[in-house]
C-alpha cells in the first residue's frame, strides 16, 4: 500500500536514462468539455491543468508557485496586483504568449457565457502595461487574490478569435471545447468525447520535464468493477477512485498498489431555498417545506452521517460539519461539531413546521461524479423515511446532472467542494453568496440561499489583512449557515487511487492528476 499524508508525493527521480513510455489512466468521469473557461468543474480543470496554464500553479504541495507569470507584487495600498510574464513562452501552436493573451483571457472568462466568472469578483479590471507585465486591479484590498487564480488558464486570444471561440459555450460548445491551445506540458493529440482523450509531450514547453511520458490516453470508465479489471489486467496504469469495497483486494494483488489520501472536498446536501413549490415526489405542486429552516435541520438530524462512513465509506471519510474541511484556510474549530443523529428530534421538527406526517420530495443526485454517490443517496432516501420524509431519488451521469441543477429541476441535491484557494472564503463566494450575475457571485448557489448579513461579511472576508479579524468574521458566517442549516455538510471525501506497482506519481488533496509528475518504470 502506498500512503500519502496531505499533498506528500511519490515521484521517482527521472533520470537522462529514463526510457520514454506510455502511460494510460481511467476515471469514472469524462471531462465535459476542453474549454478552460466553460465549466467549473474538478474533471474539467483538474485534466486542463496538463495542456493550459495559470499565471501561477499549484505545486506537489498546494503552495502557490510561479507559472507563466515569474513574479508578482501588490500595487499601492491593495489596489491590486501587478504580473512579470515569462517570456519565451509558446503555446502549442507555436504562437508567442504576452499580456494580449491574459488581458484576452481575463475578458473571457470573466464574460457571463464563462462557468468561472465568480473567481473575478473582486476584480475591477485588467491592463496591460508593456507586452510583458500586466496589472490586475482589485475594488478592494484582496491579499489572498494570488490564491484564487490558480485554475485561470491562459489561452491564444488570435487562436480563439479565428476558431470562433472568443466567448466559451458551454450550453452548444464550440470549436475550443472539442480543441485546444495551450502552453502547458501536455497537448491534446486526439479527443472524442466519452471514449478517449489522447495526450503526447509539449516539446516547446518552457518548463523542465520531470516525466518519462511519450504518450497518455485518458479512459472514462463509469463501472467501477470494470475500471478495476482494467487495472488488474494492466490495461490501465491507473485508476481513480477505487471503489472503497475493493480497496483491500487491490492492496493484496500482485503488480497494484494503493494511493490513499484526504481530499479537500466536502460532500453535502442543498436545497431549493427560493422554490416555491415541490417538483418531484407524490406533493408535487404543493408548497415548498424546505424553505423552512427547521425542516432542513430535520433532514440534518436524520441523516446518519457516522453510519454512511462505517457502512459505505468503510472508514476512509471524515465527517464534515462545515463547507470546508479542518485542513483549510478559515475553519472554524470552535463549530466542528456535527447536529447530533435524532430522528425524534427530526419528527418533531417536522411537526412543528407544519408536516407532522412528513412529505415525499425529489431527491437528485450524480451516479458516476463523487465516491460512491449513489449509494450514499440511497442510503439517505432509507434514514429520511424513518422520520416520515419520502425522497425519490434520481440518479444520472455527471454529464446530465449539472444541466438538471441549473435548471432547478430539484428539490433536494447532493454537491461536492473542493475550495479552489483552500480557503473558507471560496465556498462562501460560490455557495452561500446571493446570486448575482453582475457581481459574480453565487454561481453555484443553485438553491438561491441568501443572507444579508453573509453578503455584507464576504467583501470584508475578501479585504482584510489581519487575520484574527478575518477568522472572526468567517466564524460568524460559518455560524450563520450552521444556525440555517444552508446546506447540510456530511463528509470530506477520501482518496484512494489505484495505480500499476510500476508507476510513480502525486496524490494532491485537490484530487488534480498531475501528468508532469508521472513517471513508468519499463526495466
């Protein structure tokens, strides 16, 4: 078996006798598209963070490390921040990389057609101040902004402008989302959507090789018996996750080993604060319960979080009681309990808010995204009926899953999240900010929760430099979202990879497959 605590890698030394090799892997999810601006998404940044690039990155350890910026500085008193570009840099095509490209793509994915707009809320503009140097100007000191860009990727303003591709569409899609044109270590070779992704070596690529791949070929595989007898068989090189049940016999077999981590993301339950009425389930039609707090609190009491993670999880999942797991930047220790499992409690909830026989509703949920989501929705929809809760559960790919939650075609949901900042800030920006489109915030407050008082805190949270004073004012909303029962956290998702005995890699808490860092061992 093969552990790693945090972000430890494993990464054997590539030598100048280090033979080239191919190098395949499979997950149970097919990036949705290879437009870096169209969908935020973990599948979708996590694969484009081989073929584009940030102005600055991520390293083994989550630290924030140059990229295709050298270094960066504060202008003035917080008015934002000024960014040395690399020079020499190519995109896969050849064509030169300079602030034409960042001012273009801060356009881009900044524009209301863009999944990631969110990310630029505290930005006010971008300028370009000689072909080298760019400044990022902020409404509002941001000293964590440097942090919250690392997932911005760089692309060829002239190679979307004649492709067609100057805004993303993630509705149609468009040239860049079946193509693309990055700087990174990896270029994308050949893709056909849902069966393949092929990817070979950047040869032009300003950064040092730390791999031995001559070639990779990424493999959605949604059955997870079947991703583990191509593992077993060596057809794949790796597989992400492995099914928990299978964990132990993966660690016994020859030739595979176990990877084993802690994932930043946290797993829960949201609900449609603005419905006003049911949409699934036999009270179709009738008034919307869960826009009342002590419902949503009696669905916190039933649900067994422990036994999910005895049962389903077989130990490998922590329990979460907030947005962001213990690990990040902003939790807070003092509101790390959990609502305590009472399903009289639950009932008298219930009763007390008006639904003493309880209600049926939909519950919708992704069966191919997180670890094993399915079986934890069922297990949910089996906890809720004993409280006199009837959910049916609608179970579907990824694929499909975030068009029905943009639709509002729910009533209860399952999300994951993974703060991209690693920060407690993130998820209140994304989650629990009130959707607005022109401050871009709230992009994936799918229910419309909304509190005074947590918009007034977010842009002090974003500001402020002393961090006492910033922990206070992130307790206070962490608080308020407990109070409300927002959302009903559940669990940190656990990592657990399984990989040819062979092959060297890094496991991040961010759950991003990292191709630089990869290297077979064919002696």
């Amino acid at each position: 078996m093969k552990t790693l605590l945090g972000a430890a890698a494993l990464l054997l030394a590539l030598t100048p006798a280090a033979r080239a090799a191919e190098f395949s892997w499979a997950g149970t999810t097919d990036p949705q598209t290879m437009d870096p601006h169209a969908v935020n998404s973990a599948p979708v940044l996590g694969f484009l963070n081989n073929v584009y690039e940030g102005l600055v990155r991520r390293g083994r350890d989550m630290a924030i490390e140059p990229a295709l910026a050298t270094s960066w500085e504060p202008i003035g008193a917080g008015e934002g921040w000024r960014f040395h570009l690399r020079r020499g840099v190519t995109f896969h095509d050849g064509s030169e990389f300079d602030a034409d490209d960042v001012v273009f793509s801060y356009r881009r994915a900044s524009d209301e057609a863009a999944d990631v707009r969110s990310w630029f809320a505290p930005v006010s503009g971008v300028a370009k101040v000689d072909d080298f140097t760019v400044d990022i100007m902020t409404s509002a000191p941001n000293p964590i902004f440097p942090d919250s860009i690392a997932n911005w990727m760089m692309m060829d303003s002239g190679w979307a402008e004649a492709n067609g591709a100057s805004l993303p569409d993630k509705e149609n899609g468009n040239f860049a989302t079946l193509n693309a044109n990055g700087t990174g270590p990896f270029r994308i070779t050949a893709r056909e959507p849902g069966l393949r992704t092929e990817l070979r070596p950047h040869r032009g690529w300003w950064g040092v090789a730390r791999h031995n791949i001559d070639r990779a070929e990424f493999t959605p595989i949604q059955n997870p018996a079947t991703a583990v007898a191509a593992l077993l068989s060596g057809e794949v090189d790796m597989i992400n996750p492995v099914p928990i049940q299978d964990a132990a016999r993966l660690e016994s077999a020859p030739g595979v080993e176990v990877v084993r981590g802690i994932e930043a993301r946290v797993i829960m339950l949201g609900f449609g604060h603005e419905a006003d009425t049911l949409k699934y389930g036999a009270d179709a039609g009738r008034p919307n319960p869960f826009r009342d707090a002590r419902v949503r609190m009696a669905v916190a009491k039933a649900v067994n979080v422990p036994a999910i993670l005895r049962q389903i999880m077989r130990g490998s999942a922590e329990p979460a009681s907030q947005l962001v797991s213990p690990a990040m930047r902003g939790h807070s220790p003092s509101l790390a309990a959990r609502p305590q499992i009472d399903p009289d409690a639950a009932k008298a909830l219930l009763a007390e808010a008006g639904y003493p026989d309880g209600f049926s509703f939909g519950l919708m949920c992704p069966n191919n995204r997180y670890l094993n989501d399915e079986s934890v929705c069922q297990a949910m929809v089996s906890m809720l009926a004993r409280v006199g809760l009837e959910a049916r559960l609608h179970a579907m790919p990824v694929s499909n899953y975030w068009p029905e939650l943009r639709a509002d075609n729910y009533d209860m949901y399952l999300l994951g999240w993974s703060p991209g900042t690693f920060d407690a800030e993130h998820p209140i920006r994304f989650l629990a900010a009130t959707p607005n489109s022109e401050k871009r915030l709230g992009s994936w407050n799918f229910g419309g929760y909304s509190n005074a008082r947590v918009d007034a805190l977010l842009p002090r949270i974003q500001s402020e430099l002393d961090d006492n004073v910033r922990q206070a004012m992130l307790d206070e909303v962490a608080g308020i979202l407990i109070d409300e029962t927002a959302y009903v956290p559940l669990y940190v998702q656990p990592l657990v990879w399984g990989v040819r005995s062979n092959v060297s890699l890094t496991q991040r808490p961010d759950n991003f497959f990292i191709l630089r860092w990869v290297t077979v061992d064919e002696g």
